[in-house]
C-alpha cells in the first residue's frame, strides 16, 4: 500500500515538473516578447529619479506603449546606458550598477576632461536641481560622504541597488500572478485534471509503473536542467519553445488521462454530466495551475527526494513476510 502511494507521489510530481516547465517556457517568451523588464525598470527609475512627470504603468493593460518619463529618457540616453539597449532609442532591460553610477555623475555634472570633479562641484549642482525630493536624495547621499567623492559613489550605488531590490520585487509578484493565469489557462486547454490523473494512477499499476520509471530516468538524464537560468535572447527563447514542446509531447505520450481527443472528451461528457463532477474538474485544473506556479526546480527537487526514498529500499508492502522456523 505505502509503495503504491509512494509511486502515485513520484508519478504525480513528474507531471507537474514536466507541465511546470512548459508553463515557465511560455511565461518567458510571453514577457520577453512584451518587454515588461524595460516597462518595470522604467517605472523603478521613474521613482528613483522622483520625476513629477512620470506617468503611472498599467503592466496589465498589454498594449499601452511604454514611455520613460524625461528624467528617464535623458538618462538614458547616457552613453553607457544606450549601449544596452537593444534598439538605437530603446530602453535596456536591465542597467548594472557599474554602468548607472558613472551615468549618474555625468546627469549631476557633466564630466570635463580638462577639469577634475569634486565634491563641491556636485554640490554646486545639486542645489541647482528644480525637482526638489531628487534634490532631497542627493543631497542626503553626499552629507553621508563627507568629505569623500568614493564615499559618495559608493552612496549612489547603495541607492540604485536598493530601488533595483524593489523593482525585483515587483517583478517576481507580477511575474508569479502572470504564472498562476497562465498555468490555469493552459491546465483547462490542455485538460489536465489532477483530480482525474490521481484517479487513474491509483487503478491503472501499469501506467504508474510507467510514469514511475520515465521519472526515474529523467532524472538522472535531467538532474541540473530545471534549475538553469532563463535565457532573454531570441536564440534562447527559441529553445524554451523547444524545449516546452517537448515536455508538452512527452506529456501526451506517457498515456495520461489528458487532453481533448475522442476518450478524453467522452469522459468528460459521460462522468461530468452532474455539478459535481463538474466542480470535481474545476477542483483539478486549479491543482494543476497552482502546482505549476511553484516552479519546475522546486517539482523536479521534490522528485528527486522521492526517488531517493524509493531507491533506500523496497516498500514495506513489498518485503516478503518472514517465515516461522520449524
């Protein structure tokens, strides 16, 4: 019994690591595809800049073109930053800090070769900055330094790197809400019930064993694979798709109860013709979505310890019962 409930365990999770990464693919291909990194990391600049001309980012409303306000665009248009932009007028993705600080200065005080900046060169242009809560900052970052330009260098970096934790914040929950749709919408169009799978798994031995050793074997083929990072080249997201219509294919090939073909559409009309076998499959596809939002690497880990338990020794109902001597 405990064997058979350990091999529904192993079956189960394969399939939400499997269907994770297909969600996870998708998700990046349809945000790389919309830009939302640039959008936050406007809006993340637009609050560090405190520029009063910013306009709020609706990040749901797909087709609002994103506009940097004019602190931002100026910024941008540094030489250092404009380089990472994929398009001539464009804005990067992303900006280290390595890149921004320097940038920074020149926006302060432009740089002159002929004369070396000091401190009361940028204070000199710091007091005559309009956007007073900017002005506030700055001047906040260069009382902390003293009497030392590498002090305040080091105040600004500390600035940026804690707005950019925010954005990153930001980000990873729109990120995961973005996931959690995504998954449900795909769960449903693709049918996969958790309710139904768990079902067939108890009574079908010959397609848990299945699924218990395609598991097995996957990974040990895949063991590092769940937990690279997410490429943001066009050579990259052409993998991911790849690699998401594989795991989708392998997912129709273990025979599992999913999908809409003829058996699966006959199942569905024949067993969910009450409320609450309706609600039953609502229940499922929600199990679904919700697994699949946790992310791959944390299935694929999960996987590997149940795997590593089963390995440990055959279960208990298994063992062959000891035999009394004579």
């Amino acid at each position: 019994m405990l064997g058979a409930i350990l091999d529904v365990a192993i079956a189960l999770v394969f399939v939400f690591g499997l269907f994770s990464v297909v969600v996870s693919a998708l998700n990046e291909i349809w945000l790389s595809f919309m830009d939302k990194r640039a959008d936050f990391l406007v809006e993340g600049l637009a609050e560090l800049l405190q520029d009063p001309r910013r306009t709020p980012v609706n990040h749901w409303n797909w087709f609002q073109k994103k506009k940097p306000s004019p602190a931002v665009a100026h910024l941008c248009e540094h030489g250092l930053i404009n380089a990472l932009s994929r398009t001539k007028k464009g804005i990067p993705s992303y900006i280290a800090v390595e890149s921004f600080v320097p940038a920074m200065l020149d926006l302060i005080k432009p740089a002159d070769p002929a004369i070396d900046r000091t401190l009361a060169n940028f204070r000199e242009s710091i007091d005559k900055i309009q956007n007073t809560q900017l002005k506030q900052s700055l001047t906040a970052i260069l009382d902390g330094a003293g009497n030392d330009l590498h002090q305040f260098k080091a105040g600004i970096c500390a600035w940026y790197d804690r707005t950019m934790d925010r954005v990153s914040g930001w980000y990873k929950r729109y990120v995961q809400m973005w996931l959690l749709y995504l998954a449900l919408f795909l769960s449903i169009s693709a049918n996969v019930d958790t309710v139904h799978i768990v079902h067939e798994l108890s009574l079908d031995p010959q397609l848990r064993a299945a699924l218990v050793k395609e598991a097995t074997a996957y990974s040990e083929k895949h063991a590092q694979e769940a937990g690279a990072p997410a490429p943001s080249d066009a050579s990259g997201l052409a993998q991911l798709l790849t690699k998401s219509q594989a795991k989708l294919a392998t997912l129709y090939q273990l025979r599992l109860p999913i999908g809409w073909d003829a058996q699966q559409r006959a199942y569905f009309y024949d067993q969910h013709t009450r409320w609450d076998h309706v609600l039953t499959a609502i229940v499922g596809w929600f199990i679904t979505a919700l697994a699949a939002s946790l992310g791959a690497p944390f299935w694929f880990d999960l996987l590997q310890r149940f795997i590593n338990i089963r390995a440990a020794g055959r279960a208990p109902d298994e063992k062959e019962l000891p035999t009394k001597k004579p």
